[in-house]
C-alpha cells in the first residue's frame, strides 16, 4: 500500500510539474489573465484518470496555487472582497475542477476523453460565473463589431471564450492523439503493481527467507 501510495505522489507530482511548464508557455493572453497555453490542463487530467478523483482533485487544487503566483492578482489593485472572490473562483475553483477528469474513467478510451471535455467545460463554467459575480462592471466592450453595453452575461462569454474554447479544442485533441499511442494508453490504464511484483528474484528469495526466519 505505501508503494502504491508512493508511486502515486510521485507520478502526480511529475505531471503537477509538467502542466505548470506548460502553463508558460502561451500562444494569447488577456488583460487580467485568461490565456491560450500548450494544453496545460491535461497532465493534471491525466493525473485523475489514473488515480481517480481523490488524487486528481488534490493534484488539481495543487495546481491553482501555481496559477494564482503566476497571475499575478495580487498586483490588480482589487478591493479585498474583490480578490477574495478572484482567488475562489477564478483560480481555486476553477482549476480544481480538474481534478474530476477521471470521472468516466472505466468506460474506457471515449470515457476519458468524455472526463477530459468535461473538466474543461467546466473550468469555463466557473470563470463565466465569475465575470458576471465579479466583474459585471465592465459594461461596456467591443465584439462583433459594436460596442455592447450593460449586458455582463455576454460580456464573460466573450471575455471567457476568447481563450477556453481554443485552449478547450487543443486540450482534447492532444489527449485524443496521446490516448491512442498504446504505451500511453497502458501507462494511464493500468493499475499500479503491488511492490513485489517489482522485485528481483534475489530479492524475493530474501525476502521469503527472513520471513522464514522470523517464524
């Protein structure tokens, strides 16, 4: 069990590591974050679909914490009330949800994709929530070639999905290519072996041979 347990950790923390390189590296940003990176949420993903939701979650809400010190909200100047609801939602929230990715992880290859799509719509989910909870003042924006007013719903769907749905298509395009590599798909499919099972014989016959003695 402790094997397992750290076999875990470390197969997490490698893939925490590797989203947040990732997340460097952006093809578009926007004022006030929200940016288009090298599909950065899906090793986190991955992480969900192998473990589960308990480890995926954990490694997610880890991965939140990552984003707030490379935001840089601190530096927005927002009320106190403002930056609460911003580290909440726009950052805890929103990037934990990844951590369910492996929801339909036994229904196999479309199951995990399925998982995949989802955390992603839900991601966008909480930063519509969150530009019309907490910036609803921004009431005047241009899209579509006009100017729109007073009309906050609009201005976080545009606003939002300018880079989720670009970042959304790459996210569950690579993880359709990589799935379908068998020795990725083995990686992320099959259960971790018991600490035994990775033992040398020398050390099995050890290890049988001190039990023996102990008896």
């Amino acid at each position: 069990m402790k094997h397992k347990r750290l076999v875990a950790l470390c197969e997490s923390a490698i893939l925490l590591a590797l989203s947040v390189v990732l997340s460097y590296i952006k093809f578009f940003e926007l004022p006030f974050d929200g940016s288009i990176t090298l599909f950065s949420m899906l090793p986190v993903s991955l992480v969900a679909i192998k473990y589960g939701w308990k480890w995926g979650l954990g490694t997610a809400f880890c991965f939140s914490w990552f984003q707030i010190l490379q935001g840089g909200v601190f530096g927005w100047g927002l009320t106190p009330g403002m930056l609460i609801g911003s580290l909440l939602l726009d950052y805890i929230l929103a990037y934990t949800v990844l951590g369910f990715a492996g929801i339909f992880r036994k229904k196999g290859y479309w199951g995990m994709l399925g998982g995949i799509a989802l955390v992603c719509v839900l991601r966008f989910f909480v930063h519509f929530l969150a530009g019309i909870i907490l910036w609803a003042n921004f009431e005047q924006f241009e899209a579509f070639g006009q100017v729109i007013q007073n009309n906050p719903v609009l201005y976080s769907i545009c606003y939002n999905g300018v880079y989720m749905l670009p970042e959304t298509i790459l996210t569950v395009v690579v993880a359709a290519i990589l799935l379908k590599i068998p020795q990725i798909k083995k990686l992320f499919t099959q259960p971790v072996p018991p600490a035994w099972a990775m033992m040398t014989k020398e050390a099995v016959k050890e290890a049988l041979r001190e039990n023996e003695e102990e008896q």
